[in-house]
C-alpha cells in the first residue's frame, strides 16, 4: 500500500494525506505496457528471421558436419564427421578453379556495375527531356524474372543462331562460340549478369546523388572548378556512404548468382564457369549420388566469405562516423 506524510498547514490543522509511490507504481506500469507492446511488434520479425534465415543456416552448418546420404536424410541419423567435408572440399581439383572463378565473377560484375550504373545516375541528373521514361526503361532487366534474362542471352550468344555472332558476321569478324568455349563462357555469364545488375546500381546512386547539395556545385563553378573537378572533389566523396551500402549489397547478390550460370553454362564446360554457388548446388543435387555435406560445406563458405566483408564495411562505416 502507498504510504502517504502528514502535512501540517499554517493553522496547525494535519492536512490530506498525499501518496507518495502511487506516482513511481503508475511509471512502472506504463514502462511494462510500452515493453509489451514493442516485444508484441518485434515478435513477428523475430520468429521470421528464426524461421527462414537462423534455422537453415543452422541445418546447413549440421549438414556440412555429418556424413548425409539419401537414406540418412530422410530418417535422420547422419554420422557425425566434423570438418572431414571441408577437408574433402579443400582438397578437391575443383576448389581452386572454382574460387578463381568465383573472385573474378563477383570483382569484374561489381566494378563494372558500379561503374556504369554510377555514370548513368549522373548522365540522369541532367533532367533532359523524357529522362524519367528512359531511367524507367533501364529498370527492365533488374525487373524481369532472372530464368527470361538468362534464356535470353543464351539465346542471343548462342553460336549457331544467336543474333551478337550475326552482328560479329556482318562486320566480318566471325562468330564465337560463347557458351561452348572453356576461353568465353565465364565472360559471358559475367556480361549477363552486369547487363542485370547495372539498374540496381543506376536507382540507388542516382537517389544517393539526389542528397548532394547543388551549392557546393555552385560554389566550387564560381571557385573556377571544372565539372571533372566538381564530380571527384564534392560528389564522389559525398556519395561514399552511400557506394558503400550499394558495393556490400551487390557483393552478397554477386556471390549467391546461381540461376544465371546454371541457365546459360551449367558452370562449363570443363568447369570453366563453375562458381561456389554452381559447384555447391551441382554437389548436393546435380549428381545421382548427391553429397549433401560438401555442397552444404561449400554453401558455409560462401556465407563466411559474405559475413566477413559484411564485418569490414561495418568496421569502415563506424570508423568514419567516429572521426
């Protein structure tokens, strides 16, 4: 019970008791209904991300520690093995190639992504006529379903009927074979997938250039500074935060490409096309005997390699906003 102190008046009368804990008791109440109520709003984000991200990463990391067969995971009683899958990955002929592969993928995807989605976001901001519809026009092949664009470009590099070898024809050039060579069926999945991420890069810097002030601009014109000159001494360092956030993002989406490879190459011939994702997929189901815990061992590193560069821009951005 809320004890409550007598206080005298200027007569010497004792007047109305007052309560002193009603006040605090009251605060904690609402304190308690406010934290219901966010534990109420962040209870379906926390069993979504428990649901579909934390439970299969945990499935997938017992599988890359046991000795899975059909039978085995159907009933459930793998052998455990412990790191003997990554040993068996490591150790395998397709390791090497396939991380080269997977480096130059993403690295060359990345830059040149960036780089022509960053060139035209400036091009844009010019607001010349019809610029709104030609910017919606680029957002095409980011929108389409990536089976459409990689049946497409298998159609358009194919050697025989594909319409860049009759281009390469008519001007005298001869044809490649761009999906059935060893030498040009990495640099073709490599131009589907630029031509598919350039949108992606193009909407998030353009609205990144959107928050650059035009005064500065304008200062630096007055100052006598070139455009080459305002673009690298005011944009580019402004638009830093936000290439960070677009380089990480299209890193991880980069090194998950899987649907893209398998449509056009199948990650040949000879391998010659084979990323981590391919090769973890082609491990667990590509074969008639599938070998679930090194495909999944292949799957871990690909979220390790993401995880550490996810731990490094958040280092670097930390870094940035203490200085």
């Amino acid at each position: 019970m809320a004890q409550a102190l007598p206080a005298e008046t200027g007569r010497g009368t004792v007047a109305a008791p007052v309560p002193v804990a009603s006040g605090a008791a009251e605060r904690r109440r609402r304190r308690r209904a406010q934290q219901w109520t966010a534990w109420g709003f962040l209870a379906p984000v926390v069993l979504y991300l428990a649901a579909f991200y934390a439970y299969p990463l945990y499935r997938n990391l017992d599988l890359s520690l046991r000795d899975y067969t059909v039978r085995s995971f159907v009933q459930g009683d793998a052998p455990f093995t412990g790191v003997q899958n990554y040993a068996d990955v490591l150790h395998d002929p397709t390791f090497w190639p396939a991380l080269a592969h997977t480096v130059i993928f993403t690295a060359v995807s990345l830059l040149s992504q960036y780089s022509i989605g960053l060139a035209l976001a400036v091009f844009f901001t010019q607001h010349f006529p019809l610029s709104a519809t030609l910017r919606a026009l680029f957002l095409v092949p980011w929108l389409l379903p990536l089976i459409v664009s990689a049946s497409t470009w298998s159609w358009m590099l194919n050697s025989e009927s594909g319409i860049v070898n009759a281009a390469l024809r008519g001007v005298g050039l001869g044809g490649v074979n761009w999906l059935t060579s060893p030498t040009w069926s990495l640099v073709a999945v490599i131009v589907a997938n630029i031509w598919i991420g350039v949108p992606f890069n193009l909407v998030v810097l353009y609205s990144g250039l959107q928050a650059v002030p035009d005064s500065l601009h304008e200062a630096a014109a007055l100052d006598g500074a070139g455009a080459w000159q305002r673009f690298w001494r005011i944009t580019f360092p402004l638009l830093r935060p936000v290439s960070a956030i677009t380089l990480l993002l299209g890193l991880v989406y980069t090194l998950k490409v899987f649907d893209i490879i398998w449509i056009m190459t199948k990650g040949g011939p000879s391998d010659s096309s084979t990323t981590f994702a391919t090769w973890s997929y082609r491990l667990g189901f590509g074969n008639l005997l599938p070998r679930f815990g090194p495909g999944a061992a292949v799957g871990n590193l690909l979220v390790l390699i993401a995880l550490v560069f996810g731990l490094i821009h958040i280092r670097v951005q930390r870094k940035q906003y203490a200085s």
